[in-house]
C-alpha cells in the first residue's frame, strides 16, 4: 500500500506521523520504506534516517518526476509511506496520483488550517475523479484534556468534508514526537526520562496506535 501523508500548509505533523508510521511498519514481517518529498527541509530522509537500516525502516528523498519512481518502489516493497512537502508543487501532485490512501493532518488553529485541508481534497478530486483514493483526515495538537472551539470546528470540517473520512482519534501535543524524531525512532518505541512523563507518553502512543490501526487495519490492508 502506498501511504501519501499530505498538506500544503506547514507545520501540521506531517513528518512526525510519517517517520512514527514507517518505524511501526518496520516492526511487522513486512518490507517497508518512507519517501521524502520535501526538499526544503528532508527531516525525514536526512535527520532521521540517519541512523537507521533498511531493516529498521527509513526514508530516501526523491524529486522531479517521481511518479514511476513511486510507483516502482510500490512494486519492491509491502508498505511505502510518503512525507510530502507543506506546499503544493509536481511532486506532491504527482504522490496524488499514485497513491492508494491519503492522510491529511489538520492543525488545530487558524482559518489557514481548514483551508489546507480544503485545498489538498480540491486537488485530490481534480487529479483522480474517476479514481478517487480512500482519503482520511486527523486532527493534530488538540488539547489532551476536554475540549475547545478550535478543535470542534476542525472535526466538524473533517466531517462535513464530502471527500474526507475522520480517524477515529485525534492527534496531541507533539513534544513528544519531537522527541521521538531526535532520537530516529518511532512514537511507539519512546521511553518516558521520568516517571511523570510515562502517562502523557503513554497517551500519545495510544492515539497514535489508534490511527495507525485504522489505516492499516485488516480492511485496509
């Protein structure tokens, strides 16, 4: 299955989520692989693959016309999961179009945030409307605890968004997939430094874990 992780806007979690699902793959009987198309920043092919095999599961960068380079890599490996860039240029089209399913993170916040979303299920829909992917949408940096306006506004977009099907789950503070990400491993592996740590730890796995099961299901792999 091939895995677009998708957004023009910036900032959303995109890379956390990628690098975190390609390390929990990695831990199956499956070949996986990540691809970056980010050439501003190449976190997820430069930073954190840096120390991992391929056993382990890490990214490549790929730029220009990567379409059949998707595609091929498909066809050598079980999983494949791409990082795209925040912003919409021939390689994150391209993805689009070769993709099975697409995720699109959604940062709780600013009018911008919806409309990132917007604009990747407008693109989606005009590259592959004769053959749409399954498209699902998450919510990033929502509060741990209760609720707010911000984040009921960016479920209900999710919902009320024709293309979009939401997970199941949404996604917290980040700081610890930043942590993650520093150390060039996934979520799921993180270790709590001190004991009032490994609760807040332990709920960022969970949702994760949450949204990793809903993507790779049995129905959907």
């Amino acid at each position: 299955m091939i895995l677009l992780i998708a957004n023009t806007k910036g900032g959303v979690g995109k890379t956390s989520l990628a690098t975190s699902i390609v390390a929990a793959l990695s831990k199956r009987d499956k070949a996986v692989v990540g691809v970056d198309l980010d050439s501003v920043n190449m976190a997820a092919s430069r930073s954190w693959s840096k120390n991992r095999s391929e056993v382990d599961g890490k990214f490549y960068f790929l730029a220009g016309d990567v379409s059949e380079q998707i595609k091929k890599i498909g066809a050598d490996y079980d999983e494949v999961v791409i990082d795209a860039g925040g912003f919409d240029n021939t390689e994150y089209r391209q993805a689009i179009s070769v993709a099975d399913v697409i995720l699109i993170p959604l940062l709780v916040g600013s009018s911008a945030n919806i409309e990132g979303l917007q604009k990747v299920a407008e693109t989606i829909e005009k590259i592959r409307a004769d053959n749409l992917p399954k498209v699902y949408g998450v919510v990033t940096k929502a509060p741990h605890f209760g609720t707010s306006p911000e984040l009921e506004r960016a479920i209900n977009e999710i919902i009320s968004d024709p293309l979009t099907e939401p997970c199941p789950t949404t996604i917290g503070d980040r700081v610890w997939y930043t942590r993650a990400f520093d150390e060039g491993i996934g979520i799921l592996d993180l270790q709590p430094l001190k004991r009032s740590e490994a609760k807040y730890i332990k709920s960022a796995q969970d949702e994760f874990l949450t949204l990793f099961n809903f993507i790779y299901g049995e129905n959907n792999v």
